[in-house]
C-alpha cells in the first residue's frame, strides 16, 4: 500500500524497477500464540530460552497428556539456533479484562488478636478415612473445644476418637493442651467434615500454633483453613498463622502472569510442599522482620519446592513499608501492570502504576499499613508503626482466574487442530493482539509468526480471514515479514497450490510440508506446521551471513533437528511449489531436510518476489530512517543535507562490501530539494540500489568430445 506523510517524520517510498527486477534485521522475531502462563495479550521480549520459560512456561497436561503449545517449540528452537531477542504475545479463550486475573497474596502484618475464634476444617478427600491414620496436631498453650460426638477418651485426656462422618451440636469439653491432641479416625466413617475450635487461654493469641502428622504420609487428602473473625488466611506450611486488628494485611502481592495455573494455595503436603504448587507458580517467604530498622526481607520461591529444599528465585532484602524511604517496596520491586486499550480502531498498552516492575515474577498490588517517616526527628522508632511490619510468613498465591488448556481434547494439538480448536483457542482470540502488533513505532521485529493458523478458506474458513489480517498489517508496517501456513497435515499437492493463490504479497513467505521434531520438553515426537521452525532457518541464516543472504539450501537452509519431512518432494514436486511461490522444504538422502526456496508470495516478478530481495530492502529502510529521524526539525540546509548523506553512503557501501548490493547511489542535494519541496518543509532523498541477486538455477553443460580432440 502506498505510504504518505501528514504529520512530521521521515516517509520511505519504495520504487522498484528491477522487473524481470525487505525482511527485517532488527534484533529478534515475534510469535502469536498460547503459551502455558504469562501475561495475557501483552507483548512481552525474552533474551533467552530461560527467559522464556521464566515468563510463559513449555509444558501442561491435557487429561492425561502432557503438551506443548507450538509457541515453546518454535521458541525453544529459535534461541537453540542462535536468537537472541523473542517478542511473545500470548493469546486466551475467553475475556481478557473479566475471565483473566493474576494471582495474589495478602501478607499478614504483626498485629496481634486479643480475642478470637479460630476454627479448622478438615476435609478428606478419599472415600474411607482409614488410611489417613491419626493426625497429631501440635497447639501448645492454646484451650481447645470441641463439639460433637464422641467415645470418651480412654487413654489420656489428649485423644479424642471422632466416630461420625459428621460432628453433630453436643457437650462442649474443654482442654488445656501443652503438647498435643491426637484425632484416631474410625474406620467405619465415611467421608467426614470436623471442626475444631480455639480460643486463647490469655490476652493475646499465640503468633502461631504448629499443625504435624505421626502418619508417615503426611496430611495429604485433607483440607486446612483457619477462619479469624471474617477473614479466611489459608493453613501454609504446617503453620497457622494468627493475625487480627482492624487492618490485618501488611501489603498485597500479585502475580505478573495470569490464570489459574499461578495459584499455588490450598492443602499443604509432607516437608511444607504445596499441593497446587508446581514448576509454573510461585510461594514467597517474609524473613528478618526487624522492628528496630523497619525492614524485612522477602522470598520469591518457586511453588514446587518445599522446606528441606527451597528453590528461590529472588531474594529482596532490606525492604520498607515507609513510602518516604528509598527502600519502599513498592520502589524496589515494582508496581505497575499493564492493560490494553482500544481508541479509535487502534489498539494500544496502558502503563499503569508508579514504579517499573524489576521482579520477574510479582508485583506489589498494593500497601495497606505504611510506615510513614518510620523513625522521628530524635532518630527513634515510632512505635505505632511496628505492627504493621509483615510477621515471618511462608505464603502462596490464590484466586487467579483463567484457563485454555481443553481436558482430554487431543485433536487441539499438532497435527489434529480443527477449524474451531487451535491448540484450545479459536482463531478471533489471535485478532487483538495482531491489530496490537500494527503499531511499528511500539514493537520492532524482524518477522512474525501465528503457528496454529492455516492460511486456507476451504478446511479452515475461520483461520483464513486471521491470516489475512496478518497479511494485511505487514504489508501496511513495510517493515517486517510475516511466515504463514496455508495448509493442513496430510494435504495433497493442488490443494496448497490453490491455497497460495489467494495471496500476493512480498511481505509473506509460506513453506510446506509439515515436518517432525523431537518435542524436547516432553521427549515425544511430534508434527508441527513449518512456521514453527523456519524463524529458527532465518536466525541461523542471520547468524552465518546477513539478512541479505537466502535463508535457504545446504548451508544455511539445513534443519538437523528434524526427524523427517511429511512427504518427500521429488524435482517435479517442488517445480510445481516454486512456481506458485511456495518454498518446498526438501528430503535429500544422506544430508537431511533442507529449505529449498526463498521465494516471498508476491505474484508479479521482480526482485522483490524473493526472500533475501525483501529483507534487504526491510534492512535497508529500517537503518537509514533511523538514521533520518535524527534531522528532523533540522534547518533544511544544503550542510544539512550533505551531513545526512555522509552518514547513508558508508553505510551502503558497507553492504555492498558484505554481498548485499551491486551497486547504488543516493541523491540528496539541489536537483530533488527545490525551493518547493524546501517551502513545504520537506527535505528529499532519492536512493538507487541494485540488490545482489542469488544463484538459485545452476547450469552445467557437460561437454562429450571425439577422440583425439584437444581440451
């Protein structure tokens, strides 16, 4: 589409003239698609694979198998081949703003209870309570009632036999426990629910009482809550935690990425694991609370771990509640999120919040005791702040909303995605962050997938107006690539042939057939379309040569991580795909899988219906209009003039120093910048260039000469 200035900025005009006679080289590619955790619809730069798996996960079960999205497979091969920077925009089912929510965390400041009750549920989850075996529950100093039905003990004042699936209204018996109550299950229950009641025995509440098991399967299977007034703090880590007052919560933590998965809270297993903890969400620790500087130190662990092997991700010491401080925690870890915004058709992130987020993995939600000015003018300590420092805490994560992964639907995955199942999403769930992914002055990238997504109106008639609209956005930027799919598994030759008719475009390039890889995150092999792994070809292509050089053939096009191709093309295969503009992936005895073609899906023949053409133009335009942008509002001068020349030509000559050009010439000077153009404000460059073509026809004439004959 024809580009045009209204507003002050730089205008690049392509005009090319090499009938018979663009891709990016900017650093890193973008992916559209789900991926296990992360922010939702919030383009989001990784620097590494770890990185990735940090922010967005690689794996997940799908009743009773374990998946990869496509988006961790193409990123896990695109920084194995050489990438360096990924922008990742994760896509959901569903309601962004109401279906998706982070993960918090209220941590429960110092202030004590003086009065309270405090009950705990326990809640089995087997049908027979035999195998739980008895539980040994640790109070020390705290008085116990207990209502319902039950033998009278018969051993010691401390056991107390629960005989009924439920406790029913009874005499309250009252006992001072020193050391410990031991619950012996009946047998003959079935599945119970028991409420135990404590009160304090003095003013204040103890900080805590200490839940343990004397069954060597810990308390798995049961569920413990303690309910304080009209609060619900969850049982963590053998730990019941008792706080009170009119404000009980210190601060609030949230977590950066968002659904169900984050949540980390519930029945607590052997060594202080987490039974809802896992690999992909997050526990955290308050330690060194110190009232005598007002600091503490804060524990970001990963939710799987436990307490005889802790696996922290970040520690952050010395934090403050005092906003005045430059300690505050709001300051040091982070308190913004962002939101994404529609005005006027166009979509755009919304920042919100004071101070950029340097943790990976949280932020603070809010603080809600301050403690303002903590010391006094004399240097004290201001008592009333004191408790409303976080007591030492071993917390988890709740309430995070959201979830895309289909139980037991394996047709959502490789090779079985349907027209209306992509991988548990629908093709509209990819078109907000497509249209967001428009705007080229908030995110630059090199070329962009949408892996899942077959480009073709027949088998897929909701994928096909999504691959357009990509389609359409990449040619409008002119700044980047996109790499599509535009057929199912197991199609027949004429079918993706037909398919790459319905587009014309040298901002696009589409390669079949499917290939299988090794998923390494899962150890099956699988199939995946080729937009999964050719950004890996082209970072590799980078990596050995330039942008400029065809990322494909032997050298720079072989994929050694592929176990096989779908189909083997023979010559008269792939004759067919390239005259359609299709670039075949080929099959070649001993040396592998190959991408054997660079061809863009621009129909007209031109230099630009070639991979390396386009991208060195995407190259060429993307560091000159850097470089122009610098001058404008520059007094349209001819030194002016002759310093922005100075400044392009060393620059094209250096890619004609590295094979990218023939020749060129550029003209900035009198003969285009005319008293008019200079009275509209307008400063003219004209650029000239002739791109190095590539070798992709080689003929050999072999010669059979007479005998006798001279050579």
């Amino acid at each position: 589409m024809p580009e045009t200035i209204v507003s002050p900025g730089v205008l690049t005009i392509e005009n090319d003239q090499s009938f018979i006679t663009q891709q990016p080289i900017q650093a890193g590619a973008a992916i559209i698609g789900p991926t296990v955790k992360g922010k939702v619809g919030i383009p989001t730069i990784c620097t590494t694979y770890s990185d990735y798996l940090d922010k967005f996960g690689n794996k997940f079960f799908s009743g009773s198998q374990q998946y990869s999205y496509f988006t961790s497979i193409s990123a896990y091969n695109y920084f194995t081949n050489g990438g360096n920077t990924l922008l990742v925009t994760r896509v959901v089912s569903g309601s962004t703003t109401t279906d998706w929510t982070p993960a918090t965390s209220s941590v429960p400041s110092s202030t004590a209870l003086t009065s309270a009750s405090i009950s705990i549920k326990l809640t089995p989850t087997s049908a027979s309570v035999a195998s739980v075996g008895y539980q040994n529950l640790i109070i020390n100093g705290i008085t116990l009632y207990y209502t319902g039905s039950s033998t009278t003990p018969s051993n010691g004042p401390n056991i107390i036999y629960i005989t009924t699936s439920s406790f029913a209204a009874s005499t309250l018996a009252d006992y001072v426990v020193t050391s410990s109550v031991i619950f012996n299950f009946s047998s003959s229950i079935a599945p119970y629910s028991a409420s135990l009641q404590f009160v304090s025995s003095s003013a204040n509440l103890p900080e805590n009482l200490v839940l343990t098991s004397i069954n060597p399967n810990g308390i798995i299977g049961n569920q413990y809550f303690i309910t304080s007034g009209s609060g619900i703090l969850p049982f963590l880590n053998n730990t019941l935690y008792f706080t009170g007052g009119t404000n009980t919560t210190s601060f609030t933590l949230e977590t950066i990425s968002e659904g169900i998965i984050m949540n980390s809270d519930g029945p607590i297993g052997p060594n202080n694991t987490l039974l809802s903890g896992s690999n992909d969400n997050y526990r955290y620790q308050i330690l060194s609370t110190n009232n005598n500087t007002g600091t503490f130190t804060l524990l970001i662990r990963k939710g799987n771990d436990s307490q005889l092997f802790p696996s922290i991700l970040e520690t952050w010491s010395n934090l403050s509640l005092d906003p005045l401080a430059s300690n505050y925690i709001e300051k040091v870890i982070g308190n913004q999120y962002e939101t994404i915004v529609l005005d006027n058709g166009e979509y755009y992130v919304k920042m919100i919040g004071d101070y950029p987020n340097k943790s990976k993995f949280v932020r603070v939600k809010s603080v809600s005791l301050t403690t303002p000015s903590y010391f006094n003018n004399n240097g004290d300590v201001q008592s009333q702040f004191t408790s409303s420092l976080p007591t030492p805490f071993n917390g988890a994560f709740g309430s995070g909303k959201g979830d895309n992964i289909p139980i037991g639907v394996a047709g959502a995955y490789y090779e079985n995605i349907t027209n209306t199942n992509i991988q548990g999403l629908s093709a509209d769930s990819y078109v907000e962050s497509i249209s967001l992914l428009a705007n080229k002055d908030s995110y630059k990238y090199n070329f962009i997938t949408i892996p899942g997504l077959i480009g073709d109106a027949t088998n897929y008639p909701l994928h096909y107006p999504v691959v357009q609209q990509l389609n359409t956005i990449v040619q409008e930027r002119g700044d980047t690539m996109a790499i599509i799919d535009i057929a199912k598994y197991n199609e027949n030759i004429l079918p993706v042939i037909f398919n790459a008719s319905s587009f014309d475009n040298s901002y696009i390039a589409t390669y079949w057939p499917w290939l299988k890889l090794t998923n390494t995150s899962t150890g099956t092999n699988i199939w995946v379309p080729p937009s999964t792994v050719i950004p890996s070809v082209y970072v590799k292509n980078d990596n050995i040569a330039h942008p400029w050089f065809a990322p494909a053939g032997i050298n720079r096009g072989l994929m050694p991580y592929i176990i096989q191709a779908e189909r083997p093309l023979t010559q008269g295969n792939r004759d067919e795909l390239y005259q359609s503009n299709i670039n075949p992936i080929a099959t070649f005895p001993g040396v592998g899988v190959v991408v054997f073609g660079q061809k863009t899906l621009q129909k007209k023949k031109s230099a630009l219906d070639r991979v390396n053409v386009r991208r060195l133009l995407i190259e060429l335009k993307n560091y000159i209009r850097q470089i122009a942008d610098t001058f404008v509002f520059e007094q349209n001068t001819q030194s002016t003039r002759d310093e922005l020349l100075s400044l392009i030509n060393p620059y094209l000559f250096n890619v004609q120093q590295q094979q990218g050009l023939t020749s060129f010439q550029v003209i900035i000077d009198t003969s285009n910048n005319t008293p008019n153009s200079i009275d509209q404000n307008q400063l003219i460059g004209q650029i000239y260039i002739q791109p190095t073509k590539t070798a992709e026809f080689i003929i050999l004439d072999f010669n059979i000469l007479p005998t006798g004959t001279t050579i």
